[in-house]
C-alpha cells in the first residue's frame, strides 16, 4: 500500500509544483533577487503549502500510525547545529545559483533540458560525497 501512496503524493506534488510555476528557476531567482524587481509567488506558494499543512501536521504527531497503517516517523532532532547551519547555507547557496531545488528538479527531470541534468548530477555527486564523508562519523 505504501509505493503507491507514495508514488500518488509524489505525482501531486510535482504538479502543485508546475502549476505553482516553481519549476521555472527565473521565477526563483526573482524571488531571492532583493535588489531586483522582487517576485513574491514563491513566498504565497510557502504560505499555501504551510496552511494546508498545518492541521494533518498536528494530527501526525498524535499518532503512532499513519492512515495506510504505517508505523509515523516523525523527525526527533531539534538541535541547531553547524552540520544543519552548513547544510543549510550550501543548499540556499546552490538554490541561488540554480533556481532549482530537489523537487522542482525531479518535476522537471524528464524535460531533458541539459541544465537540469546538471543539477540533477550535482545533487547526486554531494548526496554521494555527504554519505563517504559521514560514515566515519557513524561509525564512531
């Protein structure tokens, strides 16, 4: 039951983010352009996601099991630490420069427009060089 329950919020998702126009990195890239002619969509699309998810949210925490039966894996870790601050900031630093975050790149994945690719291959290059540099923590 869960593949397809996935693959169906995956499907939504990658639509909310074409019809949002979330896939379009210029639109992006005016969003984080203070200095320019400052586009606001992506802000009221964050807006959008955040209240709509606000109530399933709340109810997930009160529960011990999803609504497919599966056990809820919710994230514990509420520390701030320099490996969040880092990651974070090299996120935001490769999403200025691309336009383009994880789910938007998926969405646009099958365009084959080169840059895309691109991204794409980078993404996996660091989530490759993250998890060699890692384990060495997890081990110790």
């Amino acid at each position: 039951m869960g593949k397809p329950t996935a693959f169906i919020a995956g499907l939504l998702f990658g639509l909310g983010l074409l019809l949002s126009g979330m896939t379009d990195p210029a639109r992006v890239l005016a969003f984080l352009d203070l200095a320019g002619p400052w586009d606001p969509s992506l802000a009221l699309v964050m807006l959008a996601a955040v209240s709509v998810t606000a109530l399933p949210f709340a109810w997930a925490t009160r529960q011990s099991r999803s609504l497919i039966g599966a056990r809820m894996q919710l994230p514990v870790k509420r520390a701030i630490d320099a490996r969040l601050i880092g990651g974070s900031l090299l996120f935001g630093v490769g999403w200025g420069i691309a336009g383009l975050c994880p789910g938007p790149a998926f969405a646009l994945l099958l365009t084959w427009h080169w840059p895309v690719g691109v991204f794409f291959a980078a993404m996996l290059a660091g989530m490759l060089l993250f998890k060699l540099l890692d384990a060495p923590a997890k081990r110790a």
